[in-house]
C-alpha cells in the first residue's frame, strides 16, 4: 500500500464507503412500496412489474465483474464516480417514462452504474489497507450498508405517498449526487501507482486465473451459499409468515426490519471478533451459527411450527450473513492485488448468482409449507461448509 492511498480519516472514508457501497440495495428495496402505484399508473399486471426488479438485478450480475476489470484498468476513482453519475442520469429518465418498457430499461441503466457500489469500495479497501485491517474495515463496511435495506422501504414509501412514484426516482437521483459530490472531494486514487498498466486481455485472462484457483473459488462459492440461503426466505418468507402465522404485509415488514438490523449486528461483530482473533476463527464461528440456525428452521418446518421458532432462527441466519460476508468477500480478494477489481467484482457476481438461483429453485419448490424452504437452506449451509474448507486448505498450503 503506498502512502497516497492510506486514507486520510479511518472513520469518516469508512462510513462514506459503506454508504456508497449501499447504494446498489437502496435502489432495490426503496422501489418495493411503489410497485402498486406502478402498476396502475402504467396499466401493468404484477406478473410484468416482475422485470422492474429483475431487470435491476440482472444488471447488477452482469455489469459487477466488468466494473472491477475497468476499475483495475483505469482506477477506482473515476470508475466510481462515472458510475454514481450514470446512476442519478438513469434516475431521472426513469421519473419521466410513461410506459413500462421504458422504465425497466431505465432500471437496468440504473443497476449498471450501481454495479461500481460494492465492487470499488472493497477494490479501494484491498489497495488501502493490510489483508487483516482490510477484514476489520470491510465488516464496518457491511454494517453501513447494511442500514440500506432497512431504511430504503421507509424512504421510498414516505417518497411516494409525497410526491408519486416518481419521487422515489428523484430520490435515488439526488441520493447518487451527493455521493458524486463528497467522493469528488475526499476520494482520491487508491489503485496501486507501481503496479504496470495491464492490457484489456490480461485482466480478462484474470477471470481464468481467478476462477481455477481453490482459494478464491472457496470464498467467493461460501458467499454465495450464505447469499442464497438468505434469499430463500426473502423470496417466500412474506407468504409463508402469512399462510402459517397470519402475518399481514405490515407485520412481516416490520419483522423483516428486524432481520435486517441482525444483519448489521452480525457485520458489527465480524470486525471485533476478526480484530482479536482473527479471520479464520470468526469464520467457524459464522459456521457454527449457520448451523445452528439451519437446524432451527428445520425444526420449526417439520416438527415444531411456531413464529417463536422461526424469528430466531432467521435473525440468527441474517446475522450469520453480515458476519461471514465481509471476510469471504475479503479473502477472496486477498491473494492477487493487481487483480483486486476483477476478483471482487467476479465474487459479488458469483454471489448475485447463487442468489437468483435460490429465488429460482424458491419458487419452484414453494408450496405454501416451510418444508422445501428448510431443506434448501440445508443444502446451502453444506455447500457453505465444504466451500469454506476448500477455501481455508488452500490457504493453508500456501501458508510456509
């Protein structure tokens, strides 16, 4: 790490990039109150308002690795900063369209400028610090972020009763501004300066270096496990708290609110348990708490069916994600600093996918019980373990 690249302020370059870094999620849960708005103002069935958020997460997947690979050709700085640009632009078309085709476009223009949020911030934390502070400083991250998804639903909601569902645009257009102004201001160019300029088929050539070696395969794989066994009961929890606990929409936003802040809780843990006793332990301990909340859940689906079994259970997953996250997105990272773009973006868009895939197979299988909803986040939390272990015995042979 050279000496321009330290940060200035530990405290105040963290918290601006966690709120960069939940940018991408802000612009995802903040349009959730206003798909019914949507859908009368456009004249558009449920079904179609779908590709308003599926176009958005398509986005994310598919502009995430392309991202790292410009940020490590042309540096994170304006890569960041033309993507929050291109974001608040996307915005704004996406307040002034009158059909849907129109605004799902927008929304994918949207995620291809969000794309830079988390990629940039973890590529900019690699070049700024240590492997282990880098850890530490990623979990914090995590917990910023992590306050998107539980105050998105409130402002978007607040945002259309006020001004239409436009708004909710306007919001995310001015939001992505200010982002551009105060990172314009204190984030200057972090990207290695003794590092040789490499060529467009060199970085792409890291996609095959990145993806044949164990260690980064591990990590990245065990973030995408955690991610889909999350998004098993993002997709179907609404439906299954109302089918078996009457759970009105209100009640479970309310308790999806709490799940997310166990999110920021396990994130905020994550940092202190890495600074006292490093990665690898805390990284069991997350294990461990899978574990116990993938047999939580299994017992409230087939022997036991009690909301007092299922909340726990559930924060207990979220805050297993916020913990193990930030250090699996970190040690996959850590082994090639001249590709430390491409490696976070390639991770973050092998957990995106490992995320679709579990909404796939959650709505496959989803037949108005827990039962497939338990055992798929079984199968996650196996494929989570033998993941890791790949991950930490690559690590350790490369340990002398």
């Amino acid at each position: 790490m050279t000496e321009s690249a330290r940060p200035r302020s530990h405290v105040g370059f963290i918290a601006l990039l966690g709120a960069a870094s939940g940018l991408s999620s802000f612009g995802m849960a903040s349009v959730v109150p206003a798909l019914p708005a949507l859908g009368r103002a456009l004249d558009a069935d449920y079904a179609s308002l779908q590709f308003v958020v599926s176009a958005y997460l398509g986005g994310l997947a598919v502009f995430q690795p392309m991202q790292g690979l410009l940020s490590d050709r042309y540096g994170r700085r304006p890569v960041i900063l033309g993507g929050f640009t291109l974001f608040a632009l996307a915005s704004l078309l996406a307040s002034v369209e009158t059909s849907l085709f129109g605004l799902v476009i927008a929304r994918f223009l949207q995620a291809m400028g969000a794309s830079v949020a988390t990629v940039i911030s973890r590529a900019i934390v690699r070049d700024s610090f240590e492997p282990e502070p880098a850890a530490i400083a990623l979990s914090f991250i995590s917990a910023v972020m992590g306050l998107a998804p539980i105050i998105a639903p409130l402002v978007g909601g607040i945002a259309a009763d006020w001004f239409g569902w436009r708004g909710i645009f306007w919001t995310h257009a001015a939001l992505a501004a200010a982002l551009v102004a105060l990172l314009g201001v204190s984030l200057r160019e972090s990207r290695p300066k003794d590092l040789r300029p490499m060529s467009v088929a060199e970085l792409l050539g890291g996609f095959r270096v990145l993806l044949r070696e164990p260690r980064f395969m591990g990590y990245a794989l065990t973030y995408a496990a955690i991610s889909g066994a999350g998004i098993v009961f993002v997709t179907a929890g609404a439906a299954l708290f109302e089918r078996l606990f009457a759970y009105p929409p209100s009640r479970f936003g309310a308790l999806w609110s709490g799940l997310a802040a166990s999110f920021v809780v396990g994130a905020t843990i994550a940092g202190q348990c890495t600074r006292r006793f490093g990665a690898a332990p805390t990284l069991k301990l997350g294990i461990g708490m899978m574990i116990v909340a993938t047999l939580g859940l299994n017992v409230g689906a087939f022997v036991y069916t009690d909301v007092l079994v299922f909340a726990p259970s559930l924060g207990l997953l979220m805050c297993c994600m916020g913990l193990m996250s930030p250090l699996c997105l970190s040690g996959a990272a850590g082994d090639h600093p001249e590709l430390a773009g491409v490696a976070a973006g390639l991770s973050s868009s092998i957990g995106m996918i490992g995320s679709m895939l579990a909404a796939v197979i959650t709505g496959a299988i989803f037949d108005g019980t827990a039962h497939g909803c338990g055992l798929l986040v079984a199968a996650f939390c196996v494929a989570a373990i033998l993941s890791l272990r790949l991950a930490q015995r690559a690590e350790r042979s490369l340990t002398p």
